[in-house]
C-alpha cells in the first residue's frame, strides 16, 4: 500500500443518523414522504390510455412512490430505535404496534397502487406524530392540528 493511500484512507467510517446523540428528530420527514406515496399513487391511478407517454408517466410514478415508501420506513426505524426509549412504551403499550402497522403499510404502499392504504399510513404517521410530540411535553404542532 503506498504512503499516500494510507493517508487518505479514511480510518474511521462514521454512520449517521443518530451513532451520535444528536437528540433532532421529528416525524415531520416520514409524513412528508407518505404525503408523495399517496401523491404519486393518486397520479398513477389516474393515468389513461396506453401511449409511450402514459406508460413513461407511469414508471416514473411507481419509482417515486417506492422510494419515497422506503423513505418512510427508514425515518420510522429511526425514531422507534433511536427516539423512543422504554419509558416511551410503559407510557404508550401501543407504540410499537403503532410502528409495525405503520411499517406494514408503508410495504403496502410500495407493493400496490391503493389509495386508502397511502391514507391508511398517514394516519398512522399522524399518531405516531402525536405520541412524539407528546413526550416531548408539547402540543401537535399547527400544521398537524390543522392539516389543509
């Protein structure tokens, strides 16, 4: 091995979000990404006819909808394992059948173009939502409260 690979060989690899305490969470970023999955579901359902175009739309559709599911799922892994701690569950029994049914919907989302499962899972981010702000000892922000 030469001197210069060995010196910009990095010699720790660092993993975020959260190896480190950081303690900045919010759910915000998993309902953000269940709003696109019922978007592009909704955009999807709605195509008609078979030309090249409609099908180009639809591809596109699909893969943002799968991403943005798999998005979902990781910023909900995040916070059942990095936010929520035990004191969080004896407060909350049904917390983590909250996040599985979550989970399994977000999967539902990626698998099918059903809309009431996308809204299935927003209102299960929402509850999720509200248990989070709650243990942070302060109301459901205004743009959950009051959604448009």
């Amino acid at each position: 091995m030469s001197i210069l690979s060995r010196i910009l060989r990095p010699s720790r690899t660092a993993h975020a979000h959260c190896d480190g305490p950081c303690g900045v969470y919010d759910p915000a970023s998993a309902r953000i990404a269940a709003e696109a999955v019922l978007s592009m579901t909704k955009k999807a359902v709605a195509l008609q006819g078979d030309d090249p175009a409609m099908w180009n739309s639809f591809t596109r559709f699909a893969q943002i909808k799968e991403q943005q599911a798999e998005i979902v799922k990781k910023e909900l892994d995040i916070l059942w394992h990095d936010y929520f701690k035990p004191e969080h569950l004896e407060k909350y029994p049904d917390l983590h059948d909250n996040f599985w049914k979550a989970a399994k919907l977000a999967s539902k989302c990626k698998q099918e173009l059903n809309v009431d499962a996308c809204n299935d899972l927003l209102t299960a981010i929402s509850e999720i939502h509200g248990i989070f702000w709650a243990t942070k000892g302060r109301d459901v922000p205004y743009y959950l409260a009051n959604p448009a």
